[in-house]
C-alpha cells in the first residue's frame, strides 16, 4: 500500500503544480473557452489542463518502474508503460487540438480508435468475457480487438459527455479508480502471485486517483482552467484501461470466494455500476440526438448535470449530488463482492440510501436550502453576490471566436477576468 499511496502523492503533486503553467501556455496560445449559450459559466476559462494531468500520469507510471516490487510489473509486461503513454500521448494530441482549433467528428474518431488500437497492441484486451453459468466465452482475435476498441471509444465519449461543470468529470473518475483500486487491491492480496495478476489494474487506478486529485483543486467551481476534451480523453482512456486490463489479467477462475463473492458476473457488473452515470448519459444523448435528427455528437443542454441545474440545484450540489450517486452505485458493487454482508442486509441499506439521495435530489422538499436561498434574497444577497451581478452585466458578450462585440480586428484576443488570472 505504500508504494501505491507514493504513486498517487507523486501523480497528484505533479498534475497540480503543473496546472497553473499550463494555464498560463493556454492564455497565451489562445486555447480558451468563451461562453456559450449552452454552458454555465460566463468568463472565457483557460482549456488544455489535460496536459499537466498527461504529465501527472508519466510521472507516476515514471516512478512505479522504479519501485520494487512494481518494477515487476514492467519487467513482466515491457509494452504497458509505452502502450499508456503512446496512447495517452496520441489521444492529448487530438483533444489539445480540438481545444485549440476545433476538430471534426471523424478526425477525433480516428485517433480514439487509434489510442484503443495501441492499448490492444500492449496487451490491454478483452480476449473473453464471464458467462453467468460460471462459464468463460472466448473472443477471436478480431473480435477482441474490436470489442476493446469499442469500450476506449464509448468511456472516451462517455467522460467527455459529463464534463459539463466545474469538477465534475474529474469528481466522477476520481470516484470509480478509488471503487476500481479497492476491488483490485483487494484480489491481490488473496491471489497468487499480487502484483503480476492484479497489479497493473490497482496501478493505473492509483494513477488515475492522483491525476484527478490533483486537478481537481483548480477545477472545481468556480473552475480556474478547464481540461477540455485533452483531460476528459485522457481520463476516458484510462478509466477504459482498468476493466480491460483486469479482464484480461483475471481468469474467473483465479478468484475465489474469498476474494469474490460472485466471480462470473462481478468482471462486467464492477465496470457497468461504477460507469453508470457516464455510460448513461451518453445512452441518453444518443437516444435524444438520433430521435431528433441530429448527429450523437451535436452538442446540446440536457445532459443529467442541466437537467439537475433546470430543477433548481445551484452549480455545486449538481456536482455533490452526482458524487454521492458515484459514490453510492459503486460502493455497493464493490462492498458486494468483498464483503460477507447478507445480501438483505445490503439490499436495505443500499434502498435507504436510494431514498436519502432521492430526496437530497428533489430542491422542494429540502426546507433548508429554501430557508438558506431565502434570507440572502431578503437582504438584497450578499456583497460577493450584488458584485458578481454587477460586473457580468457591466461585461460585454463573448461570441464564439473569442472577440466582443465593437472590438478591433487587433482585439480577437478574449480577456479573461482578474479573479481568474
């Protein structure tokens, strides 16, 4: 554990120093998101912070091979720190270069497909999946190869489907690695040998974990720099990674029921629990784009984070509201298969906290946030607020390539607030 908690220090210390540079190179190469009509900010924010999140990530896969015993990892596996890294690299290329200068549709397609296509070359496939008979359905080889860039290329779109307010893509990942790490540690202290079965799994989790800690202090509302689609491809990359590879390292009949409760269906109930929220989002936009002719990649605002803010939630409880959904759908999951609770037991709690959530969710029936909204409103709101209000609507719009309305040709530079330099 303690060569993992150092991976997780070193990734989180490095993608959060690494942060406000890379702010500082979006401002100056223009990479900066200007408000639209669908988004909920309304100062142009700074993108590309997948980049110091990329470096974060290089630097814990840096400083695993280097400590023993996960420097056995990389000895018995050499292509899976190149594989992450290529692909890493490739898909921050793509999303770097749509936060800059807008990509379409296909072009970012191909280098998703691409970044899958390297992970299956370093090993990360899934060359079977788990029957519910206890039984084991083997994959071709064009078949595992095809599946596995399916998933990359659904979690990528998935994660970035979510990234729609401030810290709740890297909330919502930081979440399923930590659900991740805790399945995966756990096999590998009950299976034989740990770190060459489970390893590269708790390792990328513990990766995973760090690179969103470390961002998540410059993005979590009000956000000082955006990942853009460099982070939330990224992130998407890596949380595909996981399940892959464990699939693909575990054999159901590795895990016993001292370590899995339920070792045929667990492999693809772990990953579909802690993916609920992204994966069904996606599910949805698809539905609702293709039902109103649109292209599945139009972007609109009826993502789950809207419809929570439409109903009256404010920008930070939309955010804490889909933590605790994360968190409690794949709490479950994970306690489920490590624990001997009965599974009434499990059932009861897990109903009760449904119900707690539900009525969290619902702003009318919480007397307290209406009695909190209220006492500000008497009073004209708080100086902060009155400020706020004051300086947006002083502020001239922003329109889609960054200038202000009445600005030279010389002032296509978009200005970004002092509370955000």
């Amino acid at each position: 554990m303690r060569e993992y908690a150092l991976v997780v220090l070193v990734t989180a210390a490095v993608t959060y120093l690494l942060t406000p540079l890379v702010r500082r190179l979006a401002i100056a190469a223009g990479a900066i998101h200007a408000a639209r009509d669908r988004d909920v900010h309304v100062m142009p924010i700074p993108l590309l912070g997948g980049l110091a999140i990329y470096a974060g990530v290089a630097a814990g896969l840096i400083v695993a091979a280097r400590v023993s015993p996960m420097d056995g990892l990389f000895q018995g596996n050499p292509r899976m720190a190149p594989g992450l890294l290529l692909a890493g690299g490739l898909i921050a290329l793509v999303g770097a270069v749509d936060d800059r200068w807008r990509l379409g549709p296909m072009v970012k397609l191909v280098g998703q497909v691409g970044a899958g296509g390297i992970l299956v070359w370093s090993g990360a496939q899934l060359s079977w999946l788990p029957e519910p008979n206890g039984g084991t359905l083997g994959l071709t080889p064009n078949q595992s190869t095809a599946l596995t860039i399916l998933v990359v290329v659904a979690t990528v779109n998935a994660v970035n489907f979510i990234d729609g307010l401030d810290g709740l893509a890297a909330g919502i990942v930081c979440i399923a690695a930590i659900a991740f790490f805790v399945y995966s540690y756990r096999l590998t202290e009950v299976i034989q040998p740990r770190i060459s079965v489970l390893g590269g799994p708790a390792l990328a989790s513990a990766i995973l974990i760090g690179a969103c800690l470390g961002f998540l202090p410059h993005n979590f509302y009000p956000a000082r720099i955006f990942m853009g689609d460099t982070g939330s491809y990224l992130l998407g990359l890596l949380l595909a990674y996981v399940p892959i590879s464990s699939i693909a390292s575990l054999p159901p009949t590795a895990a016993r029921y001292t370590a899995n409760r339920f070792p045929e269906v667990l492999p693809l109930l772990l990953p579909a629990a802690i993916l609920v929220i992204p994966y069904t989002d996606l599910l949805l936009a698809v539905v609702r784009r293709t039902r109103a002719g649109q292209s599945p990649l139009a972007p609109d605002r009826k993502h789950l984070h809207h419809r929570l803010l439409d109903i009256g939630h404010s920008h930070r409880s939309s955010v804490l509201i889909m933590y605790l959904w994360a968190t409690l759908l794949s709490g479950a999951v994970v306690w489920l298969s490590i624990a001997k609770t009965p599974l009434f037991a499990l059932a009861v709690i897990t109903m009760a906290a449904l119900l707690l959530l539900l009525l969290m969710s619902m702003p009318r029936l919480r007397w307290w946030e209406r009695g909190r909204r209220a006492r500000p409103a008497a009073a004209g709101g708080s100086a902060r607020a009155r400020a706020a209000v004051a300086d947006h609507l002083a502020a001239r719009p922003v329109v889609a390539n960054g200038t202000r309305p009445g600005a030279e040709a010389g002032d296509a530079a978009p200005r970004v607030s002092a509370r955000h330099r």
